[in-house]
C-alpha cells in the first residue's frame, strides 16, 4: 500500500477521531479508506481494534459496536448493532443485529432487525427475517428465510449449528458455473406474527442437518437434527426427520450431467419467486411507512437498501432458471432423450413467459391500496405514540392484534399476491404447456 493512501486513511482516522462522539479505542490498528464518509458514521459507534472499513457506500448507525478484525465493505449497518471479527461486504443489516468471531456476511446479504448469528457463519446472497437466530459453523448461502414467533420471544426462526444448505450442481459448461438453486423458508404470514396474540408460528432446523436445494419449506416446520431435506416443496406445520442414504450410490460421472424431467424444479423455483416476490411488497410497504413516518434519511435509506438486496436475491432465482435453461437449450444430450421434449418446452416457457409474468406481479398493484392502506394508517397512528428516534417497524405492528380487521385484510393481500405466482408453476400432469 503506497504512503499516499496510508496518509488519507489516516486523515479518515483523524476526522473520527476528532468527534468526541465515537470511541476508537486503538486508532494505530486499524484502516480506512480515503473513499470513507465521516459523516455515515454515525455518532455512539465503537471501532475496535484491527476493524478495516472500505467503500463509498459504508455506513454505521448510533450505537453499533464493531468489536474487532472486521473488514467492512460497503455495507449498510443498523443502529444498536454488535458485529464481531469477520467480512461483511455488499449487504444490508438492519438495527440491533449482531454476530460473533470469523462471520461472512456477503454477496448482497440482508438482515432485518435483531437477527443474529453465533461464531464462523457464512451467509451469501441470503435473506433473513426478523429476529431470525443461526447457531455456530453455518454456511447459508442463496436463502430466503423469514421469522416467525417462537417460545423464546426473543427469537423468530432458528437454526441449529453445522447446517449447510448445499446449493452446488456438478453440472454446466463450467461445472457448477452460474447454476445455483435456492432454499426459501417460511412465507409472508411470517412477519405478521410479531403482531399482538399471534400464534406461536415459527421455522426451526435442527443441527448438523443439510439442505439439498432448491428446497422450499413452508411456515412452521421443523427439521430434526441430522437430516437431509431432499429436494421438493413441503407444506406448512410438517416435521421433516431421516432422509440420509441408506446405502452407498456409485454411478458414471457422465450420467449426472444430463438432466431428467425439469418440470419439477422450475415448480420448486416458481414457488420461491413467489414468496420472494411478495416480501419484497412487504419491503415497500416499509420504505413507505418509514417515509411517512419521517423518519431520519439514514432510518429510509437503510430499509430502502434492505429492499434493494431483495431484489439480488430474486435476481439470483431468475439466474438460476436462465442458467438451467441455457445448459438445456445448448445441446440435446443434456437431456435425457425421453424426456428431450418436455425439458426443451419447460425451458422455453420459462424464457419466453413464466419469467415476464413473475416479473410483471412486482409492477402490479392491483388491490394494494385496499389491502395495505387501513394497516400503514394503524400504524401511523400508534407511532405518533412514541418518539420518532425510538421507532421500530416490529415493535410498532407488535401493538396491533392479530386477528385484527387492518392485519386480517393486509394478511388476505399478502397471501393473494403469493398465491397468483404459485397459480403459474409447471404441472407434471399436465405439462409446461
């Protein structure tokens, strides 16, 4: 690194320091580039030793510690946050969310409000919902998993340690190049459920279990520990145990690149998109409270960040399905010949139609206003209540019941939005056509 950088990271370092409003406990260890705006640094943050942050994007709100050895690149981070030694680049953190030593948090990750993770946790391209709690020596990535309201109340959905979510196919030009499917788990009544008196509704998946994706896992399932969660959509309120090999499979490596019926993993992906598509409603709908809340431009912009990683994480289903169709359109014989047709068709849908329309459900607004707007005034009105520096989306929309008339018809939207992408997936039966 030449002298002229190490003297404008220390002009950052000296500007921090200056303010009487920021604890940098050993200025000497740690480094900042010249790219840094002091003033996204936001007054009560803590810089530990060894902390390194980069990018014109970074910013760190009231409160939030970074405890050490952390290398931050362009990230977005929430107030009252407390993130331990690791990477955190090109992702979004919303208030109160914390990690412990040796985390990656990466590829356009985004966490909403007090979700945690314990030591050596990779999330990657990974959406995770409110107080959503991921235990040691995890590796996420390309997953959507939203909250819930569990026993513990401080805890939404969790998941054990050692989980993986294996989301790598030995097939492709490159093999596993651009191919990655995904796992979703749970749906948009999720966030709902820290409403007042809502019902105990929450994901869990046990230790050491793997996740073969794509996966999607529906609203209050459980997954014993060491399972295998094999491929395919699982409905709501099921317990999933067992699904390891009982016997060894040896097979001619050839026989793995080429592909049997499609059909059933665009229905897996047209059920993720589905769910993707509707939180990202979700999110707007909380851009537009913040706003018209008035909330502080660090508060608007962090959520509309958080909303923004929404939209990489549904840029990699399309991804997947592109790649998919690519590696099947290319040449005949990464089909199985009888099934040569149907994969061909299946693939030319998606291209020429499935996508478009997914697509199009995102610009459709069509009974928006019915559904959300009697909810977004609810809210309002309670948050006149408070302080608008104490304000938190959650713990606004914890005071209304439930079973209440606003929550009950924006629940109906929600899940109306949901159902009209699952109405387009691929039947087996009947075929893409």
């Amino acid at each position: 690194m030449s002298s002229q950088l190490k003297g404008s990271e220390t002009d950052v370092v000296r500007a921090l320091m200056s303010r009487q409003d920021i604890e940098i406990p050993c200025p000497e260890s740690i480094s900042i580039g010249q790219e840094v705006n002091p003033s996204n640094i936001e007054p009560g943050v803590k810089i530990g030793p060894g902390t390194r942050l980069f990018g014109a994007d970074t910013m760190i709100g009231a409160g939030t510690e970074i405890v050490g050895a952390a290398t931050i690149k362009n990230c977005l981070i929430g107030r009252g946050c407390s993130l331990h030694s690791g990477e955190y680049l090109d992702s979004v953190l919303l208030d109160r969310c914390s990690t412990v030593g040796w985390a990656r948090v990466r590829g356009n990750c985004a966490w909403e409000e007090g979700t945690q993770s314990a030591h050596t946790v990779d999330t990657k391209t990974t959406v995770l919902g409110y107080k959503t709690t991921l235990g040691s020596l995890i590796n996420f990535c390309n997953v959507l998993m939203l909250g819930g309201t569990s026993p513990r109340l401080e805890v939404g959905a969790e998941v054990g340690s050692g989980v993986i979510n294996f989301n790598f196919l030995p097939i492709g030009p490159t093999v596993g190049a651009l191919i990655k499917p995904s796992t979703v788990i749970g749906s948009i009544e999720s966030p709902f459920l820290s409403c007042g008196d809502a019902p105990v509704r929450y994901d869990f998946i046990g230790g050491h279990s793997s996740i073969i994706a794509p996966v999607v896992l529906g609203l209050n399932c459980m997954v014993a520990a060491k399972t295998r969660v094999n491929p395919g959509i699982y409905g709501d309120d099921v317990l999933i145990g067992g699904g390891n090999l009982e016997s060894t499979v040896v097979v001619d490596v050839s026989k793995v690149r080429v592909l049997k019926d499609i059909r059933p993993k665009f229905k897996i992906l047209v059920h993720q998109l589905a769910t993707a598509v509707t939180f990202r409603r979700w999110c707007e709908f909380r851009v537009e409270w913040a706003e018209s809340c008035e909330l502080d431009p660090f508060a608007v912009k962090l959520i509309k960040a958080f909303a923004e990683k929404v939209d990489r994480f549904i840029d990699s289903l399309e991804d997947y399905g592109d790649s998919i169709s690519k590696y099947l359109l290319a040449c005949d014989e990464h089909s199985r010949p009888e099934f040569l047709k149907i994969n061909q068709d299946m693939v030319r849908l998606w291209t020429e139609e499935l996508k478009v329309k997914i697509r199009s459900v995102l610009l459709d607004y069509a009974g928006y206003a019915e559904g959300t707007d009697s909810l977004k005034a609810s809210l309002l009105a309670i948050a006149k209540t408070i302080p608008t520096a104490e304000l938190q989306f959650y713990e606004v929309l914890e005071r209304l019941p439930f079973t209440s008339p606003e929550v009950v018809t924006a629940r109906k939207y929600f899940a109306r939005l949901t159902e009209n992408v699952i109405r387009l997936a691929p039947s087996e039966d009947r075929g893409p056509a």
